[in-house]
C-alpha cells in the first residue's frame, strides 16, 4: 500500500505561489515628459558629465549624457525616456573614469563642489509645459 504525503504536496503549492507572486507586471513609472537642452558654463557648452534629475518628492532620477556641444537628452529607464513630473533637482556626476581621462580642471572641480551628489541646490519644476531646457551654471 502507498503512503500518501500530504505535506509534500501542500509545500509543492505554497513554494510555488511564492515563486510566481515575484513573476510577471512591471514597475509602475510615474507621470514622465520628455526633457532635453542645453547645458552651458560662462556662456560655453559644458560637456564631458552626466547631469541627473531626482525628484524632490523621492524615486529613481533620470539621467543624460551631455554631448561636445552642451546638448542632453534625459532617460528614466533603459525603455523610458524623460523625467518624473514635479520639483527634480539636478546634479552633475563625472563619467567613469578610465586612466586615460585627464584630471578635473580647477574649474570644472568648482562645478561638482557646487553642483555635485548631495551640494547642488538647482531646482528644476518638470510639468510638460517646457521639455527644452537651458541649464546656466555660472
């Protein structure tokens, strides 16, 4: 005669409706607008940083190469371009450095001491009215 294993089979469903809670619907994004422009120092492109917007009211920011010419175009996700609707400040971050990039100017180490992680006090209101920005750090 066969024993049953009713525990066996109770384990089997309990570990299989945890495994498949976690499968399935992505992350919910929030109200996003498309956001690019120009960044400028003493009236010149800035360029060579990443500038990134993080919303005040918390979440994930967005970031944005800027290009040779001072343009910036921002991505929330890898799939999900924009920013998050609201009061986003906006910090500069340094690409990786690799032994070939040259050390920070003088000038440029004043920007990421005003304008860096945890320094920068720029606030930009992101609505959808504007989603061409001229960003003037001087």
């Amino acid at each position: 005669m066969r024993r049953q294993r009713p525990f066996l089979g109770l384990l089997f469903c309990l570990l299989s409706a945890v495994f498949l809670s976690g499968c399935g619907g992505g992350e919910d994004l929030p109200t996003l607008y498309q956001m690019k422009g120009t960044v400028t120092h003493n009236g010149k492109p800035l360029t060579g940083i990443i500038l990134v917007f993080t919303p005040l009211s918390g979440g994930r920011p967005s970031y944005g190469n800027v290009d040779e010419n001072g343009k910036f175009s921002m991505a929330f996700t890898n799939d999900a371009a924009g920013v998050a609707a609201g009061q986003n400040i906006v910090t500069l971050m340094q690409p990786n450095p690799n032994p070939d990039t040259p050390p920070l100017t003088p000038e440029m180490r004043a920007l990421f001491d005003k304008y860096g992680e945890g320094k920068s006090s720029l606030n930009v209101t992101v609505d959808g009215d504007k989603n061409d920005f001229e960003l003037k750090l001087d």
